[in-house]
C-alpha cells in the first residue's frame, strides 16, 4: 500500500520531489493552492484525500486526540531545521510511517531529531 503524505503549509514545497522515491503521491497544501487553509479544511482534505498529514503544528496533534484518526498524523518536532535535515528525518522513519499507517488505533507519529550535540 502506496502512503500519501499532505505536507502542511509549514513545510517547503520542495519536500515533494525530495520525498518522491518512498512517497511519490505525496501533496503540498500550498501546491494545492489551500496555502492559509484553516485546520479543520486541511484535516478534511487529508481525509478526502486519503492522506496522512505531516505537519510541525502541534495544534494537529490536539486535533487528532479530540477527533481521532483518519487522519493520521506525522508531528514532525525538528524545529526550524534545513530541507535536507526534514526529508532525512521523514526517509529514514519511512517503515515507522507504514507501521503506524497500518496500525488502526494509532492517530499521531512524533518524529524527532533527539538530543543535539554541543
């Protein structure tokens, strides 16, 4: 089963392309022309687009537990970090993601950088 990713407007555009190799259905709010979308019309076309949603915005995160997938919900809590550092993180998760894409109860997937060097 192909995963399809709706990246939230908080994210670059150019994740499209750099995600293509695992995630080659994947959509861009702003792409879509939904750039300054509310919420709720992003969780709706998640949902009508059979998408999970990939987000930075912690608001998604309370939406989910008040709602409940679908959708399903990548927390991406990385910061402000380069492109390249985001589809890294996102790529080398990509079995976490289709693990938690399969699993039926499960709503939100937090993804991180963990502790960085000083």
């Amino acid at each position: 089963m192909a995963v399809r990713l709706l990246l939230d407007e908080n994210l670059s555009e150019q994740l499209v392309r750099a995600l293509a190799p695992q995630f080659a259905e994947s959509l861009h709010v702003r792409l879509l022309g939904l750039g300054g979308a509310s919420d709720l019309q992003l969780w709706n076309l998640a949902i009508a687009e059979d998408c999970v949603l990939v987000t930075k915005d912690e608001d998604f995160v309370k939406l989910s537990v008040l709602r409940g997938p679908p959708p399903k919900v990548i927390w991406l809590n990385a910061g402000n970090v380069a492109n390249a550092v985001v589809s890294s993180l996102i790529l080398q998760n990509a079995d976490a993601i289709e693990a938690f894409v399969a699993h039926t109860e499960l709503g939100v997937l937090a993804l991180g950088l963990g502790p960085r060097p000083r």
